[in-house]
C-alpha cells in the first residue's frame, strides 16, 4: 500500500470515528421553541407549545426557551398548515455550525385530542436523530484529507477533449488500489415526509393536557362570622375544563357549658374560566357549587340540659384560584377560595362554639394525576 492509500485510509477511519462521536453527542443544552399556525378553531397553539416543550425537555433538553433566543444552542420552528392533511413544517438548526434539517409531519388522521402530543413525540425524534449531525464541527484535517484522497472530476472541456483523443498505449500494471474518504459536508438539508400515523406514545414522567384527570386535596376553612375552622379533604377528577368533587368537612368546640361537633359532606360541580399558563405553573379561576348535608351534635355539662342532634340541608358557593405544576407525574396544586355557605351555628349561652354557615376563607393542597 503506497502513501496515498494508507492516507485515504486513515483519512475513512478518522471520518468514521468521528460520525460515531457525534451520534453520541448529547441533546442542546438549550434550544429555542417557536410555534405558529393557520387560524382555525380547532387549533390551540398554548396546547401544542406546551406539549412539545414538556417532550424535548422530558427526552434531555436542558431548557427549552421562548423565539427569539439569541444565546440558544439551536432553533425549532414549526408551522401548522390548514390543508387537507394538517401538515406541521419543521425546522431544525444548529446555531454555531448553521446546518439544518427540515422535516414535514401530517396530523390530520390522528384524533384532534391526540394532535399535540402527536406532534410533540415527532419533534422530540428528529431533534434526537438531527441534532448529532447538525451539531457536529467541521474537522479541517479530516476535509482535508478527504480532498486530497478524492481525484478531481475532470471539466465539461476537458471531458470532451478526451473522449476525441487518440487511443494511447497499454497502460501499465495496475497501481495499488485508492480507497477514497468520503467528505464531510458542511451543510445537511433534509426534507422528508412522516408517516400519517401518529408516533406511539413513550413512557414519560409529564401529563399534560390530558382529558381526564383525577384529584385529591386536603381543605381548611375559616367561617368568618363565627370563627370557626373545619378541616377535611375532597376527591374528584376534572373532564378537561368541567369539575367534579365529593368533599367532607369537619369541627368541634368546646366550653365551661358544653362541647358541640359538626360537620358538612357535599357534592359539588365547577368549571375553569380562565387559566394562564406561567412556565412552569399554571394558573386556574374555578367557580364551584355545592350541595349536600350538614350535621350538629352537642352535650351540656348540665345533665338536666338536653341537646338534640340536627341534620340539615348544606349548600355553598365558592370562587377558587389555582396554583399547579401541571408537568408532573403527579402534579402538586395549591388554591385559596371565598364563598358563602347555608348551615348551622351551635351556640351555648349567649357564644357561639361554631358553625357550618355563612361567609367563609378558605385554603387546599393536594395532588393531580
């Protein structure tokens, strides 16, 4: 093998090695998120920027930052139109070596619900396959190896001039073989169709936006006419913007004239008005009714008083605000309520011990799933 070969050569291994480095090369530190789309009813673009960012950043993106990001590592921008198929044009570049990789994915036979999490799992793949290959630096010695173990192709003129030059002699014997490396590209354009159906979805440690979600939260409220707190919890699950709860409260107290106990159980139904999305916690306004029972029982420290148990009808009023982390497997949320409810007051002389009724303050914690 003469010189040039085992250049050639080595020149193929350094550009082989190199290709397996850079397909271990980690995801950006950061990379910059824009999404846009053809007006249309249907189309929530907060839905779609939120489940894609809640994707890359699950599959190894440090962070995920709002376009323009003039100090991100790389850019994403994608574009929904509304054709036939719902086709989303995907761009994919690398900041510092300006390569590219654009990519055209079809939403239009996956259910509307599953769009944006469709999306998202399509992203998170090309920027896990493109960005090794964008990423990647030039290695000038590489190229340069390349270009020196590569023959020139010979011009048009030069191409013709042979072809009408004179048969010259046999040549002599065959050289060594030249094993030629192929070049490193500084550029890589890719424009590619997926397949229409949906990607299947992969394990992850993130809900979002999902139809049904289950709840569990711990509650105390204050009564503010009387003084009186009740502690409790309620569980539930909320269909997308429409709640449902099922909630137990309960209290005592008790003086030199007797102690008292009391209580509330209660179904109640709401509805989220408005929520503003503030990475990465979300804000809710949810008013709530509730309708149900509530309970009295006391005793004197007179056994000559009697005090007789009541039942009686338990509604309330409320309006909530949230705080969630929504990104989470199982999403923490906190809330603050006022309202008004109808209920009863145990009372022992002229003081009353406590109450289930009347205007109120109130606080939760707990946890969504």
């Amino acid at each position: 093998m003469d010189r040039r070969a085992l250049i050639a050569l080595l020149a193929a291994v350094g550009v082989a090695a190199r290709e397996r480095s850079a397909l271990a090369s980690p995801l950006p530190e950061t990379l910059s998120f824009e999404f846009s789309a053809c007006p249309a009813p249907e189309l929530d673009a907060n839905s779609f920027t939120q489940a894609v960012r809640a994707e890359l950043e699950a599959d190894g993106v440090g962070r995920v930052l709002a376009a323009p990001a003039a100090e991100s590592d790389g850019s994403l921008t994608v574009y929904l139109d509304c054709d036939a198929a719902l086709t989303a044009q995907a761009k994919l570049k690398a900041t510092h070596t300006g390569r590219e990789r654009r990519e055209q994915i079809a939403l239009g036979d996956a259910d509307p619900s599953a769009r944006a999490r469709a999306l998202a799992l399509a992203l998170a793949e090309l920027v896990r396959v493109g960005w090794p290959d964008l990423s990647a630096a030039r290695s000038a010695k590489v190229a340069e190896a390349a270009v020196e173990s590569k023959p020139s192709a010979p011009a048009a003129g030069d191409r013709k001039q042979a072809a009408k030059a004179p048969p010259t002699a046999k040549a002599p014997a065959a050289e060594a073989p030249t094993v030629e490396a192929p070049a490193v590209e500084a550029s890589a354009v890719v424009a590619s169709k997926s397949n229409s159906e949906p990607t299947p979805a992969r394990s992850s440690t993130r809900r979002h936006d999902a139809p049904i979600t289950l709840a569990a939260d711990a509650r105390l409220r204050w009564f503010v006419d009387y003084r009186t707190v009740l502690l409790g919890g309620d569980l539930g699950a909320d269909f997308r913007a429409l709640r449902l709860r099922a909630e137990v409260l309960f209290g005592s107290a008790s003086d030199a004239l007797g102690s008292a106990s009391f209580g509330s159980a209660a179904l109640g139904v709401g509805y989220r008005l408005f929520i503003w999305r503030l990475e990465p916690i979300d804000l809710a306004v949810v008013p709530m009714a509730n309708a149900g029972l509530t309970w009295l029982r006391g005793s004197s420290t007179e056994p000559s008083t009697r005090v007789e148990p009541a039942t009686g009808f338990y509604g309330d009023v409320r309006l909530m605000l949230e705080a969630s982390l929504p990104h989470w497997l199982l999403a923490p949320t906190l809330s603050a309520e006022f309202g008004r409810a109808s209920g009863f007051a145990a009372r022992a002389g002229d003081r009353t011990l406590g109450a289930t009724g009347g205007f109120f303050f109130g606080a939760g914690a707990g946890v969504r799933y």
